[in-house]
C-alpha cells in the first residue's frame, strides 16, 4: 500500500461502529451448534491474508472502522471483492460490528466471526486481525511449499503414464499388425506386451467410465459419516504419505487452536469451533469426546491422550501448556514443530520419488520397445 498520513485519520473516542447489541452466550453458543460449510464460497486464503494485513495495521496506527475501509477499498480493484467490501462496510455503518457484518458476507469462517467478536469485547481488534493475517500467512506457505515439492513428481509420475498408455494404445498395435503379417512363434516378452495392448483397447472406455464412476460416487459420499471414517483409515495407513497426513491436519489443528486461544476464546468454544471445521474424521471425533470430557472436569490433555491419533510429545505440550496456563504458545510450537517436519518430510520424498519415477518410466518404455523390436531382429536374422 502506498505511504499515507495517519495523523488525519485518527479515530474519535466515540465509536459510531459497535453493536447495537451484544448477544449472550447462549446466542452465541446456539450458532456454535450450526452446520458450516468450510470453503465452500469464501473468499480465497491470500485475500483474506491481505485484508486482515491492511486492517490490522491501520486499526493499530489508530485509524477508526469507517477510514480503514475507505482505504482498504482504494486497493480493490476486482469489482466482486469491492463490492463485498462494501457491502460489510455499509452494514457496519447502519450499525453492525464488524464481527456480524463478516458474519452476514458469508464469506468468512465461524472462528473467524467468533475471533473477530472476541476482539470487538475484549478491545483488541487490531491484535486478533494481525493473528488471523498470521494464521492465513502460515496456513498459505504451508500449503505452497508442499505443492512445490510436490508437483515436479506428480508432473513426471503423469507424463509418464501418459507416455506408457500412449504406447500401449497407440504404438503397439501398429507392431502387432506387422507381426501378423510375418507370421511365426513371437518371443514371450512381446506376446504378452501384445495381450496387454489388447486387454488395454478392449476395456478402455470401460476404464474411464468406472474412473468417471469413481469420482462422481467419492464426491456424493464425501461429507457422509461413513466415508469419512473409512477414508481417513485408509489414508492414515498409507506408506510415506499416511504420516505427512496426519501431520498436516495436526499443524492445522494446532494452528487453529493457537489463534482462537490467543483472542481469549473460551476452551469448550474453540473446540466446538475446530471441531465444526474439519471434515478429517479422526479430529472432528476426537474433539468430539474431548468436550464431553472436559464438561466432565477432564483436561485437554487427558482427554486427547485417549485417541491413537495424537503423538504423546503432541499431548506432553498440551499438558505442559495447560499447566503454565500457556496454551497458546505451546500450540504455536506444536503447529510449528509439525509444519517444519511435514516440508521435511515432503522435500525428502519429492528427492526420492524424482529418480525412481525416472527410472520407472526408462524401464518401462524401454521393456516395450525391446519387446517391440525384438521379433523383428529374429525375422532379420533368418534371411
């Protein structure tokens, strides 16, 4: 953003923009029980990253609600996201906080209304926004690094069954054609490259159908109690990736929690909120039993330490920050610790997987071209 003189944008002791009123925890809590929807139709991570940057600082620098908009607005150049901007400002002008015109956008996430709410009670405003651009920073690295390190080997794995396809779709036939032709007992080798180009063109639409099938049936199933369950099982169990996942919703649940402990949210709610999230079974369970647990007079720690899915240095933090009355930052050292094994973790395996996808595909490429040829080289010998 370019320089601007905050002098003149201080904002007056009275605040025009609060609540007209306050809801009581019951409301809240009522809301809490609602169903979200995580993604679907909000506004994207970066976005929000900049626009909790730019409030943040402004609401620190003492710029009042109704400038830090208009300033926050110079910068919008896409008419979609100015227009939603607009519209949260014209409520919190009629008399909104800030928390319920987000709230009433329905582009935002609960915690994020519910932090935003905490900030608005607590007078910290500018302190939770300056959190929430922190959380959507790290949660937007975490997620590009693993892609960078990540998409070289998807890249080379694709183009090599492509490559692999193609010649067994495409290729190969031309070679059984002159094959016939010739006539003669062909090599075992190339009799079975020429069954598999075979079995491959018979039921290759079938192929895509099922594989059409397969998504269509994942997408309908996804968000049933059922698949979730059955789903994270089989991921979890995976070899090399089942333990970066878990990591991962680990960091993000550490994360979270971090950033919703640090803006004075109660225990029971942050949990309520985490657990209304995540659509990652193990996590939404387990949190799930924690709260009733913990209005049990369970700790946190305790109450986690009962679920396989959590690593015992994970819940050992967890003790020690509820001890130290720390949470927040024992949750920042969980999600950091984690996040720093999961780049570890994936840049180690992109390492190993670029070189065996290689000699993977040189392997196979060259086993067809040697069976392709081979029969020739017999027939050429004979004459």
């Amino acid at each position: 953003m370019p320089s601007i003189d905050i002098s003149k944008y201080k904002k007056k002791p009275e605040q025009p923009t609060s609540p007209k009123k306050k809801e009581g925890a019951g409301d809240i809590l009522t809301f809490l029980n609602k169903d979200i929807s995580f993604g679907n139709g909000q506004l994207p991570d970066k976005k929000k990253e900049e626009f909790y940057v730019e409030f943040s600082t402004l609401l620190l620098s003492g710029v009042d609600l109704k400038t830090a908009f208009d300033l926050v607005l110079l910068d919008q150049k896409n008419s979609k996201d100015n227009k939603l901007f607009q519209e949260i400002k014209s409520n919190v002008l009629v008399g909104d906080s800030l928390s319920d015109a987000i709230r009433k956008s329905g582009k935002f996430s609960n915690y994020e209304f519910f932090s935003l709410r905490i900030g608005e009670e607590t007078g910290k405003l500018g302190e939770v926004m300056k959190e929430l651009a922190s959380f959507y920073k790290s949660k937007i690295g975490q997620r590009r690094k693993i892609i960078s390190a990540l998409t070289y080997p998807v890249i080379v794995l694709s183009t090599s069954m492509g490559a692999v396809l193609f010649m067994l779709k495409f290729v190969v036939p031309m070679f059984s054609d002159i094959f016939k032709r010739f006539g003669g007992e062909l090599p075992a080798i190339t009799a079975f490259i020429l069954k598999v180009s075979q079995f491959m063109d018979r039921t290759f639409w079938w192929a895509v159908l099922v594989l059409i099938g397969l998504i269509a049936f994942i997408r309908f199933n996804q968000k049933q109690l059922w698949w979730r369950k059955w789903s994270s099982r089989i991921i979890l169990r995976l070899p090399l990736f089942g333990d970066i996942i878990r990591k991962v919703h680990l960091a993000r649940f550490a994360n979270t929690m971090r950033l919703l402990v640090s803006t004075n949210t109660p225990l029971l709610q942050s949990i309520q909120l985490v657990q209304q999230m995540t659509d990652f079974y193990p996590i939404a369970h387990s949190l799930e039993g924690a709260e009733k647990e913990i209005l049990q007079g369970e700790s946190l720690h305790a109450a986690l330490s009962k679920y396989p899915f959590y690593p015992a240095k994970t819940v050992q933090l967890i003790r020690v920050g509820e001890e130290v009355n720390r949470l927040d930052f024992f949750f920042e050292k969980i999600a950091t610790q984690l996040t720093e094994e999961v780049e570890y973790k994936t840049s180690t395996l992109s390492s190993l997987l670029e070189p065996f996808i290689i000699i993977f595909l040189g392997l196979v490429v060259g086993l067809i071209l040697i069976a392709m040829y081979l029969p020739m080289f017999q027939m050429s010998n004979s004459f």
